[in-house]
C-alpha cells in the first residue's frame, strides 16, 4: 500500500471490477487488493476514466482523453535548448530539465520538489528524451565528477571506483 505501488490502467480494472462483482466497498476491496480505500475509492469514483476507449491498458495515469498538458506551449523550447545542449556535447541531467523549467513555465518554480520531478518524468517520456538525459550517479565521495566527461565515460569510471571502494571494505573484514 505505498506510494511508490503504481498499478497499471488494466490492474486498476481488474481490481473494480471485482470489487463490484463481489460487492466490497471501497475499504474491503482495498484490504483484499493491498491498496489504500482512498486510492481504491477514487478509481471507483473515476472508473468511466480508465473504461474509457482512449485510456491506454499499459500507462500508470487515467488522463482525460485528448488533453494536452497546460505546459505544452513551454515545452517545445525546453525540447530545443535540451537537444541544442547534447549537440554541443554537453551532458543535460533531470536536475537542468527542472532549472530550464523553472525559469521557462510560469509558477513552476514553486512547486514542490515533487511535482516538479513528476513533471519531468512524463515531460522525458512525452518528448522520448530519455538518450539525452544523463543519470547522475551518486558520488562515491572519492572524487567529484568531472561534468564535461562524456556520460558513459563518466558512468564507467564511477562504476570502477565504486567496486575498488567495495573490494578495499572486503579486503579489510
């Protein structure tokens, strides 16, 4: 029942759809399916929202069909100045998507870290911009990366460091 439990459209069905054939609320269903009652409650109350035709089985959201989000006409600027970055072989992370964001989309600055990370999820997967998106490896505290290193230079180095810290801590026990 956390957060992170994120059903599919089709799972989220199946998961009414027995509710109403057995007759549990909303409380009883969510008991039985491991989901919150409230969560259970809203997808009985907007269940015309996931039976929709348009929904797709396979998305983890029941979006109205057919609505665009109200950052769209923000969005393709952000698209630009990403692709521009990685033309000029500069490494563009989760966290540049936000800053550009920031100063590009009214009132998106003061969001929640949150929000804003959720709408840089679906932002990267609505533009198919995950190959230019580097992943930011956590620093093993033995050196700062180096930012102009190409990513999967970077990635691999951090990866040889990270096992040569762990085969020192074995060596030592």
């Amino acid at each position: 029942m956390s957060s992170s439990d994120q059903r599919t459209n089709a799972e989220k069905i199946e998961i009414v759809l027995a509710c109403e054939r057995n007759g549990w609320d909303a409380t009883e269903g969510g008991h039985r399916h491991g989901v919150a009652r409230t969560t259970l409650l809203g997808w009985m109350t907007n269940k015309h929202k996931l039976f929709s035709s348009q929904a797709d089985p396979s998305a983890k959201r029941a979006a109205p069909p057919g609505m665009a989000p109200p950052t769209l006409q923000y969005e393709a600027g952000i698209v630009e100045r990403i692709k521009a970055k990685v033309a000029n072989d500069q490494v563009v992370c989760r966290d540049d998507v936000v800053a550009d964001a920031s100063s590009t989309i009214p009132g998106f600055a003061e969001r929640k870290p949150a929000a804003q990370s959720s709408w840089t999820t679906r932002f990267i997967g609505r533009h198919n911009l995950s190959t230019f998106i580097s992943r930011r490896l956590q620093n093993t505290g033995t050196a700062a990366p180096n930012v102009n290193e190409p990513p999967n230079k970077r990635h691999k180095r951090q990866l040889s460091t990270l096992a040569e810290n762990r085969s020192l801590q074995s060596s030592r026990l």
